[in-house]
C-alpha cells in the first residue's frame, strides 16, 4: 500500500490527462481514489524500466491509466516478445503472465495476485494432454492459450480466439485435438473442414450467457447490434450479429459504429471500449470475471515496489512450451 495515498491539488493536475481518457466510464468521485495509485505507479515504472501489460478485461484504471501495452491474448504475446523493459507486470491472469515469462526468460516477469487463475486453464493437466495423444495416435494437438506453461509443453502448437482457425489449418492435417475451450472448438469446427477432435472445458464467465439473454435485450433495444466471444454455447453464437476475439470485437466497432452495441464478453471490455468511442451506446450484460478482478492497482503498485511475487517455469518445461507459442507466433497474421 502507499504511505500516503492522498488526492492533493498537485496530484489532481498531474493526473488530469489520465483522468481524461475515462471519465465517460470512470465517476468523478471516484477517481480521487485511483490517482495516487496512478500516479505513483507511472513514476515506479520508470524507476524499474518495467512495463504494464494490461488485457482487455481489466478495469479502466488499470488498462487506461498505467499499462503501457494492452489488447487480447495474441497481442500481449506479441508484444511481450518484443519488450526491451527490465521488469514485466502483467495486470491479468497466471497463464498470461507464464506466456510473457515464456517469452522473457531472461527478465523478471511479475504477478500482482498469483491467486488470479482461469476456469479453462484448470480445466486440463498435461497428463490429460498425454491421454488424448495415446487416444488418438499421431494427431497434433492445438492448445488454447488459456492454458498452464505444463500444457503448453505438451503441445504442438498454440492459438488465441482470433487465429484458432488459421493455426488449425496451418498444421495440413486432417484432424486436430483442440483443447480446452469445447465452445471456440465447436465455433472452429464450423469454419473448418478439419476435423476437431475437442475437450469439455469453459470460461466461467462466457458460458454463463444465454440465447434467451439475448433476445431479451433484442426486444428492449432498437437497433442493438450483439457481438459475442466464440468461448460462449453455440446457441449465443448463433444468436449473435458478429462473432470474434476481443481484439476484433473492438475492431467492429470502432469500424461499424452501431448505434447500440452489447459485447458478449467480460463486463470490462465494454468499459474500456467505450472510454474511447463515445458516439456508440453500450448495453452491458455484466459478467465479471472474478480472477481478472484479483488484480488492483494497489497490488500492481506493491509487485513493483517488491518486484514480487515473480512467475518462474521450470526451464525443461518452459523450453517446450516455448515452441508451442512461438509456432503460432511465427505465423504472423
């Protein structure tokens, strides 16, 4: 915690950029609250050549305020590769923070809750991974990002929502085990004539969403144009106007323009859009996810100063892993 984390006269201005980009989003009042943070952790970074890594799910203090590098799985690994920073924070999940030490071995890469897990990760072990091989003999297994560094490694190669499809048929084969998502690997399978061999595991916050859900904000709001995430049931899919990865759900709007817009997806991701298009209303289911929310500004400001709890990876199973995401990588795309 700071020692004094109080919202002065000099503060206000030094702060008041930052505080422009979300005051559409972010309550007047309440930002007295995240300015010291703000500010403080903007001046640590530079003492510690470190950069913030925010996704697209936190919230907008977070991803508008302090992180230097924000976006979807696929674009923090890409950027996480190119860093020249000493010190990596990574304001979202565990396996997210592993993708970024994966690709940093030699930098000091930082968790700012280690408690902040995912549904899909734990959702599969490496002996699982061990048991479809021997199930299907010669397969090639694709793994979602939203995995440990141990699953990973046993893997062949890596994808995120955006280029699951792409990755896919980049591997010329016939038929691909495709874990752990089962709803992205049933949104692949239809964009597909490979085969998808998948395995039952969800994200808790979009398998919560419902078709009927939909329609009833259908029926509350002219002309709403509904995206969703491909982790959501095939039935919200279906239900959809659009379907596609964070990063190219913000690209439909910012290029469509709707006049009313409900992102199927984490209930942040609406708020930091919408901090920067302000000329499209936003409906908003609001499903949390309640690891993402582990991860505060307070507990970014304390990993800096401690430059703890740091993520390390066995290297024999961080070398294989390795391989995995910077296959898909090497894709480009």
């Amino acid at each position: 915690m700071l020692a004094s984390p109080e919202y002065t006269a000099e503060l206000a201005a030094t702060t008041a950029a930052a505080y422009e980009r979300i005051k559409s989003v972010i309550p007047a009042i309440e930002w007295p609250v995240h300015a010291p943070y703000v500010a403080a952790i903007n001046d640590l970074k530079k003492q510690r050549n470190a950069v913030v890594l925010a996704h697209n799910y936190q919230t907008p203090e977070i991803f508008h305020c302090v992180a230097d590098i924000s976006g979807d799985s696929l674009a923090l690994a890409r950027r996480a590769a190119e860093t020249n920073a000493e010190v990596i924070v990574l304001a979202g999940v565990h396996f997210m923070a592993e993708t970024a030490k994966l690709l940093n071995p030699e930098k000091i890469v930082l968790i700012p809750d280690e408690r902040a897990g995912c549904s899909l990760a734990e959702s599969i072990t490496a002996e699982n991974v061990r048991q479809l091989r021997q199930k299907h003999p010669g397969v090639p297994v694709v793994t979602y990002v939203n995995t440990s560094a141990e699953v990973k490694a046993a893997s062949d190669i890596c994808c995120t929502s955006g280029n699951a499809v792409a990755v896919v048929e980049s591997l010329g084969a016939e038929k691909v085990i495709f874990i752990p998502d089962e709803y992205l690997a049933a949104y692949v399978a239809q964009k597909t004539d490979v085969e998808i061999i998948p395995w039952q595991g969800h994200c808790e916050v979009h398998e919560r969403f419902t078709a009927e859900e939909l329609e009833q904000y259908r029926e509350n709001y002219d002309h709403l144009s509904i995206i969703a995430h491909p982790e959501c049931p095939p039935d919200v899919l279906e239900a959809a106007d659009f379907v596609g990865s964070t990063a190219q759900m913000q690209n439909y709007v910012q290029s469509q323009r709707p006049p009313r817009v409900l992102m199927v997806t984490e209930c942040s991701m609406s708020d930091n859009v919408a901090a920067d298009i302000t000329d499209v209303e936003f409906i908003r289911p609001c499903n949390l996810c309640p690891h993402m929310k582990r991860i505060t500004l307070a507990n970014i400001y304390q990993a800096l100063e401690t430059l703890e709890p740091r993520v390390e990876i066995d290297p024999a199973i961080a070398a294989r892993a390795r391989r995995s995401v910077e296959r898909m990588l090497a894709l480009g795309g």
